[in-house]
C-alpha cells in the first residue's frame, strides 16, 4: 500500500467526489441562501435596467435658471410622469427615473429656490450625475460563476438582476458513522473512556461544506456492525457515508475490513500527511463514496479538510479551495516523505512593522482540539520544513 501525498489526495478527492453530483435544482432565491450555482448566473438585463438619477436634487433641461414643474420626485409606480423641455427642472431622489427631457442633474446641495425658480452655483457638465442604463452590468453579464456559494450579497443581486429562482447544485447526503466501544454522548468520562468530539460538530461541518447530514449510526468495535453500519439500509440511501475511527490497520480496526467485505475498494488507502495518516476513502457499491476519518480528533478534523471538503466541492461542481501564501512565525524541521497540518493563528511580525504572519496554535497533538478552536488557519509544511519569516501556504478553515 502506498501513501498518496497530501496535494495529490485532495485532487483526488475532488475527482471522487464528481462521480457523486446529483441532478441540479431550480430553487427560488428565498430558499437558495448557502447553496451551490450550478450554472452562470448572468443579468437579464441591463443594470439598471433605465437612466437613474445619481443624487438628491434636481433634473433639469438646459444651462439655466430652471421653472420647477415639480417639487416632489414622480413616482412612475403609481402613473406620474414628467418630461423636460427647455428651461425646465422636476425634483429627484437617489434612483429616480431620468424624466424625457433631462440634460443633467442638479444636486440639491449646489441649487437655490425661490418660489419656482431654481438657479444652481456652477456650471453643469452634460449628463452630470445621471447613471446611464448598464452601468453596472449589461445584459448577459457574468455576475456569479457556477459554484458560486449563495451568500446574500448574490442572492440580492440575483435579484436585482431579474432573478427569480436559480439552478442550484444538488446537495449530497450523507450518513454519519460513530465507532467506538469507549465513546460516551455526555456526562464525564471515566478512565478508559473519552467524550464524543464527533457528532456535535460534523452535521455542522457537512452542511457547511455544501453536504446535508441524512442519517446516522452509533456502534461498536465488531465487524458484523460496522459493516451493518456502512451498508445498511441508511447507508445505501446516501451519496456519501463518513466513519470516524476504526481506520487503522490493528485487528481492532474494522472499517477496512467492512469495505472489503461489501465489495468496496480503496481509492485513498492512506496520505503522507501529519496529522490523520491512516484517513481513507473508499468507493462502495452503489456509486457510493466512503471517507473514513481517525479517531483522534485534530487528525479527523485535518481529514475533513484534505478529503471530505474536497469531495462535497467536487459533488458540488467547486474548484478545490486554494492555497494561500503568508510568512511562517517559527522554524518546522525536515519531515521526509510527510505534509504537515498545523493549526496557526495570526500574530504581529517580531518586529511589529510587517505584515502579521501565522504561529502554531497551541496543543496540537493528534488527540486535541484546544489548538485548532484557538486557530485562524491550517499551515500546510511541506516535507522540507519552513524557517521563521519564509512564505509558507495555509488553507484558511473550511468550516
């Protein structure tokens, strides 16, 4: 068995996860808040879709002084209209309609009126102040590209935009298996035992990375169960089933084992990376995929983002999340053959005029988790190590 290295893993990963997208959806814009474009989201129109007014003020016909026709802004929803000839002004607001006529606008802050004439206090540029149809964007524009997560600034531009309900990238269901005879939901643990880190957080985590938690199991350390688990009727409904624990390679370890007894095979049978070596990801009958997470929680966690992000962009039609690029706080030592996952959080530079670089948070062994609620970022070292003020890429968090 080799191990994939961490770049090629999330690659592959992504591929995976291609194999798993559903049908899209047309979805209306109320409902479509966190989900995926599955197509170009272009403008039916021009934006604006008229000539609107810039300022608060005054459209007016010619050079002046103006006769003022109009002292409140027209409101074109209820029927009134007015059109400009020489010598003339009608009052605006911010986003009116450009009445027939009007050569320019006159702010309010530059114009004088008495009784109805309106004079101004400098000379007005041509179109001063009107905002041209299509300013913004003209018809056809590219306003949002396929895989574009639907926050609101884009759903109130698709709006805006002549919108009503968009092609939405279907979400993958997912079931969640919990492994572990020493697991407890609640309560203190007792020596020999350990608190559940898994099931408060990954419905959370799923669903932020484009997924929907469908069901889930909770069994213990046999066979006969986590093959009943990972195959079962729950497990068989989904696109995408994720165990944690149970990856290694001891004969207390029966996720494998499970795959191989169904008929799945390993696509990812482990990665060189630090921490969450033994993650793995599997394809089952059915077309289904399965993302086998470590037990230990940092290392599940660091799974997620190398693998489980990965699959549901993929699934999702999403390009993989970039790397960035920012200056290392402390020197990493050589580590042959293996990528680094290091929570980081952002400090000042030590001499406190550059710009802030990223610090290994603190307690960030495989099994704990203070480090990474602490962190901003995951530092992603390569296997020749990085020295303190040199470039080195992070993933920002996926969650």
């Amino acid at each position: 068995m080799k191990d994939h290295q961490w770049a090629a893993a999330r690659h592959d990963a992504r591929a995976l996860g291609t194999r798993i997208a559903g049908t899209p959806e047309t979805v209306p814009l109320h409902l479509a808040g966190g989900r995926i474009l599955a197509t170009d989201m272009v403008a039916a129109y021009p934006m604006p879709h008229c000539a609107t007014s810039a300022m608060d003020g005054y459209a007016v016909n010619g050079p002046g002084p103006w006769r003022l026709l109009q002292a409140h802004a027209a409101n074109p929803g209820a029927g009134d209209r007015v059109d400009l000839t020489a010598g003339e002004a009608t009052a605006v607001v911010t986003g009116s309609l450009i009445p027939e006529g009007t050569t320019s606008i006159l702010r309010v802050e530059h114009s004088t009126l008495l009784g109805t004439t309106l004079t101004g206090d400098r000379t007005l540029q041509a179109r001063a102040d009107i905002r041209p149809s299509g300013t913004e964007a003209a018809a056809g524009d590219l306003l949002a590209a396929a895989g574009t997560r639907l926050r609101a600034g884009v759903i109130a531009t698709a709006a805006v935009a002549g919108h009503d309900e968009l092609p939405l990238a279907a979400v993958p269901a997912v079931h969640l298996v919990f492994t572990g005879d020493e697991v407890i939901t609640s309560g203190h643990p007792a020596p020999g035992q350990v608190r559940d880190g898994f099931s408060p957080v990954l419905p959370q985590v799923v669903s932020e990375l484009g997924g929907r938690v469908a069901s889930s199991a909770r069994i213990g350390d046999t066979l006969e169960a986590t093959i009943a688990a990972i195959d079962g009727e729950a497990a068989r409904a989904v696109s995408l089933v994720v165990t944690t624990g149970g990856t290694g390679f001891s004969d207390r370890d029966f996720v494998r084992a499970a795959v191989r007894a169904i008929g799945g095979v390993e696509a990812i049978s482990s990665i060189a990376m630090r921490p969450g070596h033994p993650s793995m990801v599997a394809v089952l009958p059915g077309n289904r995929l399965l993302v086998a997470l470590p037990g230990n929680p940092l290392a599940a966690l660091m799974a997620v983002a190398t693998l489980i992000d990965p699959i549901l962009r993929g699934a999702c039609g999403r390009e993989l999340a970039g790397l960035r690029s920012a200056p290392s706080a402390t020197d990493f030592a050589p580590l042959p053959g293996r990528t680094r996952l290091v929570p980081a959080r952002w400090v000042p530079d030590a001499g406190g005029t550059g710009p802030d670089v990223l610090a290994p948070a603190e307690h960030v062994a495989p099994a704990m988790l203070r480090g990474l609620a602490a962190a901003d970022a995951i530092l992603v070292v390569g296997p020749d190590g990085a020295t303190a003020g040199s470039p080195v890429p992070y993933l920002r968090l996926p969650w």
